[in-house]
C-alpha cells in the first residue's frame, strides 16, 4: 500500500490524520525559539506584537520520516513551493531515501492549509484502498488541478508581519495584471466603495498599483510592502476584509468587500460561480462535491457559511481549525473553504 505524507499545514482534524494514516511532518511556529502548538496562544501572541517566525521542515525532518515509514512506495504532499521552501528539503529527501531502496514522489499540492488537506485527505482515501502508485499519482495530478481554495481574512495586517505575504502579493499580481491585459482599462468602470479608489473614472487606482507589483523581483516586492502597514491598518478601520481564491497554483479570484457578513455572500458567490464553469465544463449538472471548511476563531461565521452550502451537493464536509502556521498570517477571524469534485464514494470514508 502507498503511504501518503503531508506537512503539518494541512489543517486536518487529528482524528482525520489518524484515520487514513497520513504521514506528518511539522512545520513549526516559533516565539522566542519555543514552539507555538495553538491557535489560541498564537492569536494571543499577535495581539501582544510578539515576534514570531516559521520553521520549516529539513530534509533531515522529511528524510527520517520516510525511512521510518513500514512502506515502500511513498508520496509527500506540500504546501505550494511559492509559499515555502518545504517542498525544496523534500526533493533533497526524495533522492537520497531513493538511493537506500524508498519509492518517494514528492508532489508540489500547489494549496495551502485546508486546501492541501483536502488533496491529502483524498488522496489517502484512495492509498488505503489499494489502488497502484501510478494511478495514485495520476489521481493527485488531477486533484491539484481541481481542487479549489477561497480565503477570508479580516485583516492582512499579520501577513505582513509574518513576512509570507510576498509571495501571496506577486501571485495576486500576476493574476491582476492577466486580467488587465486580457481586458483594456479603460472598459472598467468601478462600482460601490472601489468608486471612491477610481484613478480617472476608468480604473480603480489599487488595480494599478497592484498589477504594478508584479514587475517588481522578490526582494524589492517585500520592501514595497513594509510600507503599507499603515495602510492595513487603515483598511481594518474602514472594515475593510480581504477574499482569494487560489486553483492550481495561481489566484484565479480575489477582492475585498466591506464587513464579514459580506465575506459570507462573496465566498458563496465565488463558489457558485465556480461550479457553474464545472458543470459547463464536465457537462453535469450537479456535480458531487467533497469540501474543508476551516476557521480562525469564527465559530459562528463558520456556521453561517455551512447554512448557505446546502444547495450545492457537498457529499462529504470536514469542519476544522486553521492552525499556527497560516493563522499567523490571517490572524483570528479567517474562514477558509477548500473543495473538488467528489472522486471517491462516499460510503468509503
């Protein structure tokens, strides 16, 4: 049977893990060099200014994880390599538990947190039913594809204190300046509070700026965004909220709306949208669903979102909390929902 691994920013309930013997290896939120193991005290934390870094797993951390492993055929799922450098220390212990007799395939989940979780999740699924490794892998080549992640962040503030919003920022770019280019500018014409941005009544003046950093390498970019605390701040004030959606690798959606409530309707607006292109594009009309819900310290928006999830076919929901390592950069208050079509019966689970 092929064991499936995941990093520990999965963000799957431990009773999940356990269940389908999902391999982890930590990646770990520190403060003052000392792990933080909760949300709760990582929320605790923020508040209080604290200096807190992330630490991501050595080749060493995944290699040992493989070698102790009963299996022989393994595959280690990651968070998106543009995020972290976990998938990098697996691929050095990939090669060197394959030099001592392992079958390791190292898979970049191109998701964060519940995102990769439901991949992971899946994946395992299949894992314990047997199937080969070759039609597992062709299984988690898909999955990547089609599995969708929205994020609903009250503030960014703490991204950019985490210091991994710039990889977050260049992939929102990128998709910014796609859809200028696929677009001209000067057929856009802002709507509600985007108005009060509008640079010339054509186009909202943080389009602009945002396309912009795209041009911008890595290093210059995070300087760029050291300036703008002030400015996340200011947003939080106006009760600014901030919304992406990621597929693939790439944002592929993303905004801001005003109030949490309004986050709701847009996620589920997203959502909807989303399953009208899969059903155009698989020629169904109600295709079933398996879906991740996660929170920050929002019980009750959680709960909200649930309530409005009962007309699109969710076969199978996991509910969760989203855990240190992407809470420290959404900060309490985030709802995140990860879903694909439905790839297994759900009678197996």
């Amino acid at each position: 049977m092929v064991k499936i691994f995941a990093d520990s920013t999965l963000d799957l309930p431990q009773e999940t893990i356990k269940k389908f013997n999902i391999g982890i290896v930590p990646v770990k939120v520190l403060s003052g060099g000392k792990e933080v193991e909760s949300s709760s005290d990582l929320f605790k934390r923020l508040k209080r200014g604290e200096e807190l870094t992330t630490a991501q797993p050595s080749p060493k951390q995944f290699l040992d994880a493989f070698m102790e492993a009963e299996d022989t055929e393994l595959v280690a799922l990651t968070l998106s390599k543009n995020i972290s450098g976990a998938y990098q220390s697996a691929l050095v212990a990939q090669r060197i538990a394959n030099g001592k007799g392992k079958d390791v395939t190292v898979i970049d989940s191109k998701s964060v947190s519940v995102g990769l979780g439901l991949i992971a999740l899946n994946a395992a699924i299949k894992a314990k039913e047997g199937i080969p490794k070759a039609d597992l892998l062709r299984l988690i080549t898909e999955l990547t594809g089609e599995t969708r992640l929205i994020v609903f962040a009250e503030t960014f503030k703490y991204g950019l204190k985490s210091g991994r919003i710039a990889p977050l920022a260049r992939m929102l770019a990128e998709h910014e300046k796609e859809k200028m280019a696929d677009s001209p500018l000067e057929k856009e014409k802002p709507k509600g509070w985007r108005a009060f941005l509008a640079k010339g009544g054509d186009i909202s003046f943080e389009r602009r700026a945002l396309a912009k950093l795209a041009d911008l390498n890595l290093e210059d970019l995070e300087k760029k965004l050291k300036k703008v605390e002030k400015i996340a701040s200011m947003l939080e004030l106006l009760r600014i909220r901030v919304l992406a959606q990621i597929k693939g690798g790439h944002v592929t959606g993303g905004g801001a709306t005003i109030g949490s409530r309004k986050g709701i309707k847009k996620i589920v607006k997203y959502l909807n949208k989303d399953l009208d292109e899969l059903r155009s594009m698989k020629k169904e009309e109600n295709i079933p669903l398996s879906m991740v819900v996660a929170h920050s310290s929002a019980q009750d928006r959680l709960e909200e979102l649930k309530g409005k999830l009962s007309g699109c076919n969710c076969q199978k929901l996991i509910e969760t909390q989203v855990g240190p390592v992407l809470g420290m950069f959404t900060g309490p208050g985030a709802i995140l929902l990860a879903y694909c079509p439905m790839i297994e019966n759900p009678e197996g689970d």
